[in-house]
C-alpha cells in the first residue's frame, strides 16, 4: 500500500498531466519529477529536506541533489533554477530569508558535485506557494523544501 505522501504526489503528477498535453509526472518515492516542454522539475515527494527554521540539509536529502547534478551533468547546456521554501511558521521576513538560505544551500550542493556555478540561479520564495496549505503560525515540513528545475 502507498503512503499518503506518495498518493498525493501522484494525485498532484496525474493532475499536472491533465493540465497539459506534454507534461509527464513521475513519483520515484523520493522526488516529484515533472517533464515539460524543455523543463524538468525535481520537487521533493513528502520527505524532510530541512529541519525547521534551518538551511542545512537531511543526509538522504545530499544524496537525492547528487542525483539531479548527475541528470544535471547530462544536459550541459541547460539553465538551473533552485527554489527555496519555508513554511509558516516564523515572520515573513524570516521565511524569505531562510528559503533564500535553502535554495543557496542546494546550489552549492550541486556546485559540489561539479556543475558550474554560473548556470544557477537560487531564489528563495519564502511562504509563497506552499505545498500544503496551513494557516499562520504552523510549522509544516513539506513546505520547508526546495524545488529544483532544469531548463532547456
């Protein structure tokens, strides 16, 4: 049987897919991987990337960005964006700047694992477009998570 989180990133891939001709989802347990016209995204599936109020990184969550750089590696010529996310918890300002911290962490992970800094672009979001909706003031894991998106 499927976990939640596994369910709803299907459900969210089978949506997408409805959405759009040449949008393909994929849910490998650990990232959300949506193919479109050019662009891949690899969106964490319901798995902690970050503790709360924190930039630094799960041991899985290293391993699971060492991945993207490979498919990133493959594609030399495409762009990266790297998105980061908090939760609701803390002051806006605080979110903005830790989701900034989250996306900056990820880039260097991937720089780490060989890919030019200059084809990245880290941006953080702060509590905008959350995974999952919650009111202010509550601490939710999956929306302390970064998206990261090949381009190209």
């Amino acid at each position: 049987m499927k976990s939640v989180p596994s369910v709803v990133a299907a459900l969210a891939a089978l949506i997408l897919s409805g959405c759009a001709n040449n949008i393909t989802g994929r849910d490998d347990g650990r990232w959300l991987v949506t193919n479109k016209a050019g662009e891949t995204d690899y969106e964490m599936a319901g798995q902690l990337l970050f503790p709360y109020n924190s930039a630094e990184l799960s041991n899985r969550a290293y391993d699971m960005v060492a991945k993207v750089a490979a498919d990133a590696k493959k594609r030399p010529s495409t762009r990266i964006e790297v998105e980061g996310f908090a939760d609701t918890s803390g002051s806006r300002d605080d979110n903005m700047i830790v989701s900034q911290a989250r996306a900056e962490k990820v880039a260097s992970v991937l720089v780490r694992h060989g890919i030019r800094a200059g084809r990245i672009m880290a941006r953080g979001y702060g509590e905008e477009r959350p995974a999952v909706k919650t009111g202010d003031g509550v601490r939710e894991p999956r929306n302390r998570r970064v998206v990261i998106r090949l381009i190209g």
